[in-house]
C-alpha cells in the first residue's frame, strides 16, 4: 500500500472563526468525497493559512468532523508580495493502493485561480464520487 497526498485550497470571505471552519469542513469533505478516503486510512493533515487569517485553527473544523484521532497540524504561509490573500490550504495524506494520478485535488473558490489545470478534472472527479453514494466518513 503507498502513501497519497491531497492538496486542497479555499478561499475565505473574511477572518472570523465562522467563516474559516466552514471553508475547511467544505474542503476537506470535498477531498474525501471526491477520492473516496475512509477517516481510517488517513495519515496526517496539514494545514496553512495566509498571515491575515487568524481568527482560529483550520484544524478545530477536522477535529469537529470526528478527525480528532487524525494528526493534524496548523502552520502560517510565508507572507509573499501579490499573493492571494485569505487562503487556507491543505495536505492531506492517506494510506491507499490508488495511483497518484488518479488523485483529485480539491481547490475551491477563488483558489480555482492556484492551480486552474486541476480544477475541470476536480470538478468531474467529484462528480462521479458523488453518484457512486454516501462518502465513506
């Protein structure tokens, strides 16, 4: 069995704890739907966020999931000139037999705009998770 990892990103409107937990829930129940991730397969989690959110850590949204048991950890980005603000990103890996180029990425909102080569194959990708049913978790 190898080890996969899942990047995601997401956009967040502003910096209140709110709006932070509801992106990364949105996020990381993207990633697992769209890749079919069983809580039990996951390896880690890594979160980042952009300087100008820190209202509270992207990591209480996974815990609140039922995730607790899943080690997670939360780290500031380097506050780059021109890059996009409001942003949490993750890295999410797991154990499965799946090739790496059959893993989704999740990016959502306006951080379609990171990496628009993943975004239509993310979109299909889901798309056809969720016609297969009810996600693992």
């Amino acid at each position: 069995m190898a080890i996969r990892a899942i990047r995601g990103a997401t956009s967040v409107s502003e910096n209140s704890a709110e709006e932070i937990l509801s992106r990364t829930r949105a996020m990381v129940q993207t990633a697992l739907q769209a890749n079919r991730v069983a809580p039990e397969d996951i390896v880690s989690i890594v979160f980042v966020v952009t300087p100008d959110l820190d209202a509270v850590f992207p990591a209480r949204a996974a815990r609140e999931m039922g995730l607790a048991g899943v080690p997670l950890l939360d780290m500031v980005s380097p506050d780059v000139k021109g890059a996009m603000p409001r942003l949490v990103r993750m890295l999410l890996t797991w154990n499965t037999d799946r090739d790496q180029g059959s893993v989704t990425h999740v990016y959502l909102g306006e951080a379609e705009a990171l990496r628009p080569d993943l975004v239509e194959r993310s979109r299909a990708n889901l798309g056809a998770a969720q016609k297969g049913g009810e996600p693992h978790w």
